[in-house]
C-alpha cells in the first residue's frame, strides 16, 4: 500500500485526537493540528513529484468482491489533476492553520474549530484522490455537512437562518447528483471513473425524458447536466449562490478555506469528469451560459456592496462563474490553473481581510472616509501604452497569426479562447493600473508592458504546458475544445462582443479621466440607479426564495388546518 | 423448531415475571433487559435458525430494538407497564414471522389488538382525534386481516395488502402507524418504530406475487401521494415525536414506491426499511429521554440544546445526519442501493421520489436546528444526559453505521447494466 495514504490519514488522524482530547488539549490543539497538516502538504507534493514521473497511483484497501461484507468501494486514485488539488487543498490548509494559530486564540470553540478544520481538509483530499463516482459522491455530502458545521453559530438567530439556506441549496445539488449518479450506473452498469468513460464514449445512447410522448436526451447530457447541477450548488453559480453570502458570520480562517478550497469542488468535478463532459457539448453550453451570467451578475453585485467580506464573497462567485464559463468552453486545465491561482489570492486576501476588521475596530481612522478625488490633467503615456498594449499588439498579433504563420483560427476555437481570456486579463490589469495617479508616468506604462507578458506568458504557459500536464493523452485537450465549440456565427459574436467591450471600456475610462461624459447616452444616466437598486438588493433573488419559503409555509398550514385531525 | 419455540416463548416468560414484579421498575428493567440480551443472543448466534432469512434477520433487529428500548426505559410510573407490552409485544412479533401465514396473520392482528387497547386504555377523550384515528386505523387492520381468512385469491392479498399498509404506513391508513409513535408512553413508540414497518414488509414480501398488477399503479402513486401528505403534515408540526412520525411516514412511502415500481419486495428496500426504523427508533428513544427531563415535547418551548446538553446534541445530530441519508450510516448505503436496484434508467416517478428524499432531509435539518439551535430558555434547568442514557443511542448510532452495506457486484467494472435502453444512436 502507498505510503500516499497519510496524506488524508494525518489531518483525520489530527481532528480524531483534538475530537477526543480537545477539552484537555484546548489551546495545545493546534500542536496536533499544524503538523499533521504541514506534513500532509510536504506528503503532498511528494505524491505530485511521484505522479509526475511515475504515472498514477492506484489504492484499494481491499477487493470488494472477496470481502466477507458488502461494503463500500472505498480506495483511492491519485493522478495529476488529483495531486495538483492535494497540493493546493494541503498548502491552503497549512497557511490556514498558521494564522489561526494566534487569529483563533481564546475562543471557546479553539479546539473544535482545529478538529473540524482537520476534518474537513481530510474530507477534501478522500473526495480529490477518490477512486469512483461512488466515494466522490460520499465525500462531496461530508462536505456540505461539514460546511453547515463550520460556518455557522447555533445561537445567532441570523447564522442559523443562513445555515438552513446553505444546507438546502446543497442539498439540492447533492440530490440532483445522486440521480446522475443512479443514471451512470443504470445505463452503464459501472461507477469507476474509467469503465464508466469507455463505455460512455463506446456506444452513444439516448434516454427517454418521458415515454410514448416522444422527449428524447442524450444519456451522457441528462447524466452531465444533473451531475452539473451538484457542480453549481457548491461552487455558488446562479441561482444556487445564495448560500455563500449567507456565511457571512463564520471566523474569517473558515472563509479563506471555504473560498479558496471547498468552493473549488464544482470545477474539480467537471475536471474529473472532463471525459464526460467532452461527450456532452450541450451541457457545456448550459456549463458555459451559466458561468458568464454568474460571472456578470456577481462582479456586478459585488461593485454595488460595502460590506467587505460580502463583497469578497461576490468577488468569489464572479470568479467561480469565470471558472466554469472555462470548463463550459472546453477549456477544463485552464480552469484548473484558475482555481489554484484564485485560491492562493482569495486565501490571503481574506486572512488579510481579518486583520482589516480588526484594524477597523481599533482604529477610529481607519478606514479613512470617501475622499473626492480631483480631476487631473489626462496622464497621456501611460494611456498610450495602454491603448498600444491593449488594442494594437493583439491586433497585430492576429494578423501575424492569421496572415504570416497560417494559423486557422476560425478553426481553432481553443486557441481563440486562450488569446481572448489573456486579452481580457491583461485589458483589466491595464485599465486598472491606468487609474494609478500618485505614480511617475513611465513607471505606470512600464508596469503596464511588464503585466502584458506576464498575463500572455502566463496563459501561455497554461495553455501549453499546464494542459498537456494534467491531460497529457495525444488530442485529449483538443478534443475538448472541439467539444465545446459554438457555431461559428456564434462564437464571432461573443468574439466581437468581448472586443467592443474592451474597446468601450478604454472610451469610457478616456472621457471620465477628462470629466466629460460624451459617449454614454442620457438615458442610460437614468437607469444608472435602478440598476444600482436592483444589484444592491442582490437582484432580489434571496428575497424571492424568502418569499417563496413563506408562500409554501402558509400553503401548508392552510392545509393542514383544513386536513382531519384524525388522519395525520 | 424449538428454539424458535422457546426464543418466542422467551418474552412472554419476561412479561409474566415483570407482572410479578411490577412495584420495582428497576428489577422489571434488568428482567427485560435479560430477556431481550438472551433473545438477541440466541438469534444472533445462529443458535436459532429458520427456514426463512429475511424472517430470522428481521426478528434480531426487533430483538435488539426491545434490547435498546429496555435500556433506554427511564424509572418513572409508567415504566413497568412500558417494559411488559414491549416484552408481549416482542414475543408475539417473533412468533408472527416464525409463523406460517394463518398464524402469522394471527399474531399481527394480536399485535394491533394489544395497541390498540393500550391507546383506549390510555382514556383518551372524545377529543383526541389523533387516537381515535390511530385506533380505527388499527381496527381497518384486523378486520382486513380477519377477512382475508375467510375469502381467498386476489381479494384475500387485496386485504392482506391493507393489513401490511396499516403496520408500514401506506397513505390514507398511516393513522395507525403515526398515532401508536405519538400517543404511547414510555420507550414503546421506540420499539414500535420498528416492529410494526418490519412485520408490514415481512407481510408484503410473500404478498406481492399474489397482488394483482393495477393495483401496483395504485400502491406507487398513494406512496407518492401519501409522501407529499405528511411533509405537509410534518412541516407545520411542533411536538417532537410526531414530527418523527411524519418524517418516517414520509421515508416509508419510499419503500412502497419501490415495492410497486419493482413489483417486488426487493432485499434492498428491505435493508432500506431497517436502517430507517432503527433511525427512527432512536430518534423516538432521544425524544423519551427529553420528555422524562421537561414533561413536554414541544418544539416551540424546547430550544437551543446544543450549548447546555452537548453529549444529546452530538448524539443526536448524528442521528438526524444518519436519518436525513448522510454518509456514513446505513440510510445513506441502503437508500443508494435501493436506488440502484430502480426497474428503468430512471422512471418518472424517481424524480418525484428524489423530491420527497430532499423534503424528508430538510424537514429534518429543520427539526435539528429547531431543537439544538438558538438561545436556550432561561427558565429551563438543562441537564445533560448520563452515560447509562447515552447508551442505548449510541448502541443505534454503531448499528447503523454498521448498516454501511452496498452490494458489492455494483462495483465490479466487468458488469453489465442489465438495462431496457430506449434507443441508442449511431456511434
């Protein structure tokens, strides 16, 4: 048996004794806790090395069929995309855990919040390193109970009924899963990840919605698409994001876990079953509208908010939307590499974001108050070079691409998408940085020039080198995209529609620096604050399902009042 | 033959000595608790051995159940009376699946005869409507059962069926069912939780064949009907034991539409059936011992646990997660095995049945957070429960995490799916 195992095995073995000793160790548990996790993440990285070089590794804790009982398939399967998560759940983990060590201290709860810490970060790396669909699944609720223990204070009246929102959206994924599950199995007659791929990809078969009436699907989409559903629920996309707002009152050290590890499942999943996926070209259509509309709907939001873990929260959500709009375009290793990158940022962002809060209560200056700033004289290298580095080299770019090298990409949809999210990235950084005013100008258009390679580079190095790490079969990424890809009309709308974006988004960033005004049309200036309304009240989709709850609850007791008492 | 004899005569043997000594509630406790350990000892051991498995299988969890419901049985007045109709009952359950099916039928309608004059014994008023229902959906069941003596052929399984919906809750006769959980005293609800779902199934198991095809369609669609009654019903619930009822009534319903889905009494929703009740049990168990603390169960007046009894609320959230289908009970396994054994890919009336299986959970985390949430009433003096009290639960919490079972050929990559495919495409 693998020495792999202890990767998991410690963290539980850490919450098993602080579980059990917890009143007598109190403040001693992070002695137990720390170590267990920082020699996880070094057991960790081993295991990434060793996959690496020697391919993937395979645990069974027993043969199923000569075991006395019939019990649970449990065992474990750790390849790349398996490693790379144990990696990141084990390195987030050990930071968290050295900030809690003094952030935590004197609460009452220390060593529970260190066991079910322990505990969870074991949940995270059985469901990555899980050998089938059946223990994916198993892992996936512990987690959601896990969620509801973690997050939530059972005497603050608002925590419970934002636990109770929690459990029920997850609940609701977990349930559509489970029919996923029970519909691979049924059609397939298998639940291990690479049977149940052969066979998918073997004979395609269709699967009546509803006999006699005709309604026929895909059996891979209606498989994909509910599996889908338990993807959304925990990674937060709308609608079933209200959830994650709603843990607004946990300790920040579970924030940083909860945005930088546990909502990460959703893209882990889809990862996993990227096979499957790449089967299903309409569920990654549904995959793809519902991440861009997440990711539009809760940047929006998030830009309305003033609560700063609230609008982390949002910032969160746009950013799993972002995620999933990749796996929805086929692109499965850079949604990968973007959950990694955001969870080491949303990690120390929100560990920062404690130290703010206590600043702010110490500080009666701090946060310092809305300061108008003035309108000064238009800075115009740094604006040139954005302008160059933004609009022009792409462009020409594209003409090399196109003209010079040859390179088909009407055709090749997936590099399009590479060029494009880099463009889109380096677009915002540039903007971003154009706002810089206390800085000499050369240095805000060196920065700018700086970041422009490093966002190209670094997509670069994830479209090429990253991709064929974690899928490194001959045409696996590809066919991915190919998967993936839009009608042609379609996807040069979106092409030209993220290009009038970027070019607009320079116009109105122009004008406003010179106080006019000229390119945004009145009537707009009156919808401005309805908009406003409308995001700040988070589109009024947490008071819909209140609503909603309410509506049923009164149905029910009308009812009830009506029914005889004698027939319970 | 014997020592099925003697393993039946057992209980009855322990009600007449607990009658003797009915004055000390303590001696009559070790009497059933003795009874109860050598009965599951016996049929455990194997030392008992009948001709039909799933009859010896479902005798040792009754058998354990009276075990979990004579210790968990607190001292106060009621607790003889309690412990001897948990002995009588017990003996004359394991008498009726050790029987063949006169007898059988005989000893059942014993059963709801004795439940039945236990709940108007109780003097129930004119006015507890909630009685009256559970005693005339009793009477429904002994009538069905004396008539099926007398006739014979489909009309005879026609009113066995009704029997069997009487004992496992079929909606509209669940009043027996829901009334015995809520109106009895003392951990007798605890032990009925099981017996009666149990000796339904064992009812339906030699039944089915016999049970003529439309009356199938309309035993899957009063499951699902009467599934959707009790979350109304359970929803708008304050008192404890009651809303456990309901919640069981409602997961019950599941075993119906498997059973007429199937056509079949499937060995899955049978193990399905026992992790369930034991789950119910157990819950039923923990709501004995609060009512033997605070004298009510209401839910309204009982609040925020959690702090001020942390040993009950560990306990029973882990109750509430293994009966709510969360891994690692036996609920979780069962429930997916039974799933997997559905008939079709994925018939119609599945989506209606993993909606009913999303409303049992969350009218189960709402009772959670309803009992162990919030601020706990300052006019209440809180005590957590002893270790002789935890017990009994935590005996329930390893029988179902023990109940983790899957059958193992659903993992096997070489297997088939033994499935009717619509239509398949070109590849």
């Amino acid at each position: 048996m693998s020495y792999v195992i202890l990767v998991p095995l410690l963290p539980l073995l850490a919450a098993i004794v602080i579980g059990v000793a917890g009143s007598v160790l109190r403040e001693r548990s992070i002695r137990i806790a720390a170590p267990a996790v920082v020699s996880a993440f070094a057991g960790a990285v081993a295991a990434l090395v060793l996959v690496t070089l020697n391919g993937p590794i395979s645990v069974q804790f027993y043969e199923p069929s000569t075991a006395g009982l019939s019990v649970l398939p449990l065992g474990f399967y750790i390849d790349r995309l398996s490693a790379v998560m144990m990696v990141v759940i084990t390195g987030v983990s050990t930071i968290i855990y050295l900030y809690s060590m003094r952030y935590m201290q004197q609460e009452r709860g220390y060593a529970r919040f260190h066991a079910l810490l322990a505990l969870t970060t074991f949940v995270l790396l059985c469901m990555v390193s899980s050998a089938n669909l059946l223990m994916l699944f198993i892992f996936w609720q512990l987690l959601s109970w896990l969620l509801y223990l973690l997050s939530y204070h059972y005497s603050h009246p608002p925590t419970i009924e934002g636990a109770f929102k929690t459990y029920a959206v997850l609940r609701v994924g977990d349930v559509a899963f489970l029919a996923g599950i029970v519909l691979a199995y049924r059609l397939y007659g298998t639940l291990d990840f690479q049977p149940l791929f052969a066979r998918a990809a073997e004979v395609p078969r269709t699967f009546s919605l509803w006999p006699g009436i005709g309604l026929e699907i895909s059996a891979v989409t209606a498989i994909t698409l509910l599996i889908f559903i338990g993807a959304m629920s925990k990674s937060a996309q709308f609608p079933m994001h209200v959830w994650l707002p709603a843990s607004l009152y946990a300790p920040t050290p579970v924030h940083a876990l909860l945005h930088a590890g546990i909502i990460n499942a959703g893209g882990f999943l889809i990862n996993r079953l990227a096979p499957l996926y790449g089967l299903a070209p309409d569920t990654l259509h549904v995959a793809f509208v519902i991440g861009g509309l997440t990711a539009v709907v809760a940047a929006a939001i998030m830009l309305t908010q003033s609560d700063i873990k609230t609008m982390l929260g949002f910032s969160t959500i746009g950013q799993m939307g972002y995620m999933i709009m990749e796996c929805g375009l086929g692109a499965f290793a850079l949604a990968i590499f973007h959950l990694i990158a955001h969870g080491l940022f949303k990690a120390t962002v929100f560990l920062n974001c404690g130290n703010v809060i206590h600043m702010a209560r110490q500080e009666p200056r701090f946060p310092p108050g809305h300061v108008q700033e003035k309108a000064e004289a238009l800075p115009r290298f740094p604006w040139a070079t954005g302008v160059v580095m933004t609009l022009l080299l792409p462009l020409i770019i594209l003409l090399a691409a196109h003209g010079v090298l040859q390179v088909p990409l009407r055709d090749a949809q997936g590099a399009v998408i590479f060029l494009f999210f880099a463009w889109v990235t380096s677009a915002q950084a540039i903007l971003s940085l154009y706002r810089l005013r206390a800085v000499e100008s050369w240095k805000v258009a060196g920065v700018m020039v700086f970041t422009m390679f490093l966002v190209i580079g670094t997509y670069l190095w994830a479209a090429v080198s990253f991709t064929y790490f974690l899928y490194p079969a001959p045409g696996e990424a590809a066919r991915y995209f190919e998967a993936a890809a839009f009608p042609p009309w379609l996807f040069d709308l979106f092409v030209v529609t993220v290009t009038v974006l970027i070019i607009g988004g320079w116009a109105v960033v122009y004008t406003n620096a010179r106080g006019e005004h000229v390119l945004i049309p009145r009537w707009t200036l009156g919808l401005m604050p309805r908009l406003y309304m409308w995001f700040w009240n988070r589109l009024y989709v947490d008071t819909v399902y209140a609503r909603l709850g309410q509506a049923l609850s009164r149905l029910a007791r009308r009812v009830d009042a009506a029914l005889p008492e004698w027939l319970p | 033959m014997h020592d099925t004899l003697m393993v039946t005569i057992l209980p009855f043997l322990g009600a007449t000595i607990s009658l003797l000594l009915w004055s000390r509630p303590r001696v009559v406790k070790v009497a059933a608790l003795l009874v109860a350990g050598v009965t599951v000892t016996g049929l455990a051991s194997g030392a008992v051995t009948g001709s039909d498995p799933t009859a010896t299988a479902l005798m040792t969890l009754i058998a354990v159940t009276a075990f979990v419901a004579a210790l968990g049985q607190q001292l106060t007045r009621q607790a003889p009376l309690a412990i001897v109709l948990v002995l009588i009952i017990l003996g004359l359950s394991l008498a009726a699946l050790a029987g063949s099916q006169p007898v059988e039928h005989m000893f059942m309608g014993c059963i709801m005869g004795t439940i039945a004059l236990r709940l108007l014994w109780r003097a129930i008023g004119p006015a507890d409507a909630l009685a009256w229902g559970a005693v005339a959906g009793l009477g429904v069941g002994i009538l069905a059962l004396a008539a099926s003596a007398v006739v014979s052929g489909s009309i005879a399984a026609v009113l066995q069926l009704v029997a069997c919906a009487t004992l496992l809750p079929l909606f509209p006769l669940q009043a027996a069912f829901v009334g015995s959980l809520s109106k009895l005293p003392g951990t007798l609800p605890t032990f009925l939780a099981v017996v009666l779902p149990c000796l339904g199934w064992h009812g339906i198991v030699s039944l089915m064949s016999q049970v003529p095809a439309p009356l199938i369609h309309t035993v899957i669609a009063l499951a699902l009907v009467g599934a959707l009654y009790e979350a109304v019903r359970a929803s708008v619930q304050f008192h404890l034991t009651r809303m456990i009822a309901s919640i069981t009534t409602i997961l019950f319903s599941l075993v119906w539409w498997h059973v007429g889905a199937t056509g079949k009494a499937a060995p899955e929703a049978g193990w399905y059936l026992s992790t369930v009740s034991l789950a119910a049990s157990a819950l039923l168990l923990a709501g004995h011992q609060l009512e033997a603390r605070y004298g009510f169960l209401d839910l309204d007046k009982l609040r925020g646990l959690a702090r001020p009894m942390p040993r009950f609320a560990t306990l029973v959230g882990l109750l509430l997660m293994a009966a709510m289908g969360l891994p690692l009970f036996g609920v979780f396994s069962t429930f997916m095995a039974m799933m997997f054994a559905s008939p079709s890919p994925m018939p119609q009336s599945a989506v209606i049945v993993l909606l009913i299986w999303l409303i049992a959970s969350l009218l189960l985390m709402r009772l959670l957070q309803r009992l162990l949430c919030g601020q706990p009433k300052p006019d209440v003096v809180y005590q957590d429960l002893t270790l002789t009290e935890l017990l009994p639960l935590v005996l329930v919490l390893c029988l179902l995490a023990l109940g983790v079972r899957v059958p193992v050929h659903l993992f096997q990559p070489a297997a088939q799916a033994h499935v009717t495919v619509v239509a398949e495409g070109t590849p």
